[in-house]
C-alpha cells in the first residue's frame, strides 16, 4: 500500500513534444513542454537527444507524448538518433509507431503517441476538452517563411500545440482517475474492465490469468475460424435517388450489456446441445434465396456471406440460423457449461457516463472505450519489435531460439520476434461479440430483403424510412444518420449527397488529395479505372530506406468499382 501511496504522490510526470517542418521534410524546431519546468526547444534531434542525456534523471524527461507521432514526429527523430543511439527499440502494428525507446542512459526514455487513445484531430480534442490554451490556426504552405521572418507568430504556434496537448492529457487522466498516460484505448479499456468492473460471478482465472488458455493452446486455431467482423455488403450496386442511413446506437457494447457469454469450465470437446454455449464445425445449405445469405466464411473476397458451405461457428450463429430453416449438420466442437453477463457492469458504466457528458469530452472518451474492449480478448501474444542489437546481443538471441532479421543495415536495426504472455488472451469472447452484432443486423436484413441497399458492420442504407419502433435513443436501437442522394460502388464504396467513402483513398484532412466526385462514381459504375493523387508521409521504413523523413509526397493510385458486392441476387 505504502508504495501506490507513494506513486500517487508523485502526480502527472511527462512532457509532450511537436515539431514542425518545411515541405521536404527539414527539421525547423523540435519543442517540449511540461508544467514543472516549461519550454524548451532544439534545432535538431542530435542537440534533443544530448539534452536527454544531461536531463534523464528527471521523470519529466522520461516519458514524451506527441499527438500524431507515430506517423511524423517520431519518424524524423528516430531517422536522425538511430546513429547516435545504441539500446532504440520501436513498437510497430503494421507501419504504425505505437511507442518507441532510448535506453542509452541510466533511465530509459519512452515515447507515445496520443492519438492512439484520443482518436482526433488536435483542434478537435481542444474543442471537447475545452482547454484553457488551444491550438492554433497557421499557413502551413508559409511554415518555412513564417519561421524565418515571423518567429513569434511561429513559436506562439509551436507553443499553443504542447500546451494544449498537455493539458488534453492532463484532463484526461484526472477524468479517468489514472496517473499514466496508456498507450492505447484498447490497452486502457481493458485495464479498467479488469480492475473495476468485471462481474463478480466471473472465475478471476478466466480472464485474468492465462492458466485456462494454455491448457487449450491447440484450440487457437479453432477459435480464429470462428473470429469474423461485421458485415460490410453491397446488395443493389448503383445510383438511388434518396437513401435512408440508420446506425445502431453502440451495436457492440449493447451486445455485451444485454447477452450472455461463455464461462469456464470449459470442454475441449463435444457434440452441440442448444442449452449450452459453445463453438462448432458446421456444414450448411440455405435454401431460401429471398433473403440475404446467412453464415459466412473467408475466402479472396474477405468475409464473404454464402448459401452453402461449412466453416466453424458460435452456438449464437447456429440458434439464429435455425429460425431461418437453415440445414446444418452439426460436428463435434468446444462447449462451456456456464454463461453470464461478464459486461454488464463495463458497459453500463461508461454509456451512462457519456448520456450524462454528451457536450464534453467525457462522450468521446467513453465512446472509444466501449467500442475498444471487445478486440482486445483477441489480441495476439505473438509479434515483432525492431531493437538495435549488439553482435553479441544478436548472437544470444540466435542461440535462444528467436527469430530475428536484419530490417535496417544502415541503422542497426533488426526485426525481433516477441512473445508476449497475454493474461486476457480469449478469441471466442471476441468472436462470440461480433456473432452478437451480426445477428441482429441479420434479422432488419431479412425484413428490409426487397429494399436493401447497403450494409456497413451497425448501418442499413435503404431508399424507404425504417420503422418507427426500431428507432430511439436506447442501446441497440437505430438512429437516422443521414439522408440524400447516393452511390454504391462496393464494400467502403459509395457517396450519400456530399459524404464520399472511398477505401484506401484519402478523402478528408488537411493534406492534399484530389475529391473523389459524383461523376467519377457514374464512371467507375461504368467500369472505367481512375486516378486520384494525395499527398502523404513516408512510413518508418521508407524514411529509413530512402531518407528524408517528414517529406511530402505526391502519389497517386487508381480506384475502380469494387469487383465483388454480394452473393444476395435478388
């Protein structure tokens, strides 16, 4: 007790950081900020990295948060420090710097990126967390020369970014009663989960240890068959003079709150009993064609929604499938015999909380830590992290077993495999989410089969008003989102009067991008291919390839009409 007492004392111990830099990519300044000891700023990351080495004994300068930086600022730094550091480690999900490390001193510096927990732009948090110092309007085209003729307009910028931040972390951090900035909203929705509100008839070896899922490790691979997302489907491809687009309010969570879900003991193996929950191999044909097709499988379409097929599937998905006349033979597979609502506390909690802060930042806090706990019991225990090694330290890790590869010679950079023990590691509370999600969106399908239009995941896009009933402000229930004319070119493919969707395409920020337009939709309808330019940052290993970090680039890349919609004919 002494010790939490202890820690808690200390308070709120980081500084945030920004940069700002010319068009290719040139460092103009690099700015810190923290309560205690203010501003400092460096013209290069060589004379921030000696400032580390003087001043890492401080916790101030221990920890660093950069809203954004996973994508800019920690780029151009570790371009210019890998040189200069000896122990730099980076924590990477696809290109993507989730945090990254210097321990080339007595304390080890840590560096984070808040946009990985508070999901919008800078401007946007400063509005919700209705900070005292806000961010900054400036002529990002004139940086360079406001740098250069204008330095108070330019570190007054600077200046309104750290602060903001810091106070937006800050906020944020008293609001959740919690004394680090996390890493993540995932990492953070499960934190809380576990400590506060996880339901009492839970068996704590369930979830918070890892004993039950090592004694099933060979049903990982039976689980992931089963883990599939939301449906996303275009089942009338075209033009349509006005749509209706109705979103679920909270699907997911409202999943978790009302449902049960599975509980130990578990049963490796054994035949389905519909008075149990469990997780089966099933073959199955779908003879009636009126409605959309029900189950699902994997294929080079993605998640593809079929008629007849086998794949593996939670007893949700199989009682569901009974009430559409569904033939299913049945295997054996995993049963549980109990079930409960592990949720209930969790999500009544924090969508409370929201109802009560609709105004505030509160509603975008609780809404991301709703919407994030779910994925979380999928999380992987396998990956990868990049770590400058020693020869020695490389040759200790070859003997051990562990998987390496050279991912920077220049940099001394190497590609190491991690195994990481996940005490929540439980795939089928995931999937058995997602099963939740899909079935009551299956059951509006089926009763709007001769209008459907779209489907996103908690949306239904339909050219007639949807019922009355189904609509209010309550969990699970619709809402109208927007309305007009609209597009539908494939999966993530369509436009509703002005709000174009376009995967893999740019199409809002800051950042230069050519506008994807109603008449480009009526030619790729067409069958015509496009192609669209934006600009955009070179990721870490592009940067460390090819230099120039934080350097513009104008690209390109050509769109076409998706080739795959649905398998729903009618």
């Amino acid at each position: 007790m002494a010790k939490k007492k202890s820690r808690k004392g200390k308070g709120f111990k980081f500084s945030t950081l920004d940069i700002e830099t010319g068009k290719k990519g040139n460092v103009l300044q690099i700015r810190i900020f923290n309560k205690k000891f203010g501003f400092s700023s460096f013209d290069t990351w060589v004379e921030f990295y000696c400032f580390l080495e003087k001043k890492n004994k401080i916790s101030e300068y221990q920890n660093f948060i950069a809203h954004g930086g996973g994508r800019f600022d920690y780029i151009s730094m570790l371009y210019e420090l890998l040189p200069e550091t000896q122990k730099s480690e980076v924590i990477m999900s696809n290109s993507l710097i989730i945090c990254c490390s210097i321990s080339d001193f007595k304390h080890r510096i840590t560096f984070q990126d808040s946009i990985l927990v508070l999901q919008r732009s800078l401007k946007d948090l400063c509005k919700s967390f209705n900070v005292d110092v806000p961010k900054q309007d400036i002529n990002i085209e004139r940086i360079e020369e406001i740098f250069h003729e204008n330095r108070e307009e330019f570190d007054f910028y600077l200046d309104c970014d750290c602060t903001s931040l810091y106070e937006i972390c800050i906020k944020f951090m008293r609001i959740m009663q919690i004394h680090r900035f996390p890493f993540t909203i995932a990492s953070f929705a499960m934190n809380q989960f576990l400590s506060k509100y996880q339901d009492e008839s839970l068996d704590n070896n369930h979830i918070n240890t890892q004993v039950a899922e090592q004694k099933e490790h060979l049903n990982h691979e039976f689980y992931q068959k089963c883990y599939g997302g939301g449906r996303v489907e275009v089942f009338r491809k075209g033009i349509h003079d006005h749509i209706y687009c109705y979103d679920v309010n909270s699907l997911y969570p409202s999943m978790m709150k009302f449902y049960d879900f599975p509980l130990p003991p578990r049963i490796v193996t054994g035949y389905y009993s519909e008075d149990e929950m469990g997780i089966f191999p099933v073959s199955f044909i779908q003879h009636d064609r009126s409605i959309p097709p029900f189950f699902w499988s994997k294929s080079g379409n993605g998640m593809e929604f079929i008629y007849e097929g086998a794949g593996v599937y939670t007893s949700v998905e199989i009682e569901e499938a009974k009430k559409y006349g569904i033939y299913m033979t049945i295997g054996s597979g995993i049963r549980f015999l109990k079930r409960g609502k592990i949720f209930a506390k969790f999500v009544d909690h924090y969508y409370n909380l929201r109802l009560k802060n609709m105004e505030n930042a509160l509603n975008l806090i609780c809404k991301l830590t709703l919407n994030s706990l779910y994925g979380k019991f999928a999380e992987k225990g396998e990956g990868e992290t990049l770590r400058q090694l020693t020869d020695e330290e490389r040759n200790e890790l070859i003997k051990k077993g562990i998987g390496i590869n050279l991912y920077s010679e220049k940099f001394n950079l190497y590609q190491v495999d991690n195994v990481r023990q996940i005490k929540h590691a439980h795939k089928y509370l995931s999937a058995f989410v997602t099963a939740y999600s899909r079935c009551y969106m299956f059951k509006f399908l089926a009763e709007y089969a001769d209008h459907i239009v779209y489907m996103d995941t908690d949306s239904i896009h339909m050219p007639i008003k949807m019922k009355e009933d189904y609509l209010g402000n309550e969990l699970g229930q619709f809402k109208l989102e927007y309305e007009g004319k609209a597009t539908y070119n494939g999966r993530k493919q369509y436009m509703i009067d002005k709000k174009v969707r376009f995967k893999g395409i740019r199409t809002t920020g800051s950042l230069f991008h050519e506008d994807i337009n109603s008449e480009d939709f009526k030619e790729m309808l067409e069958g015509k291919v496009l192609t669209k330019k934006y600009d955009t940052f070179p990721a870490l290993k592009t940067a460390l390839k090819k230099g120039n970090p934080c350097a513009l680039t104008r690209t390109s890349k050509n769109i076409k009409s998706a080739d795959f919609t649905t398998n729903f004919l009618k």
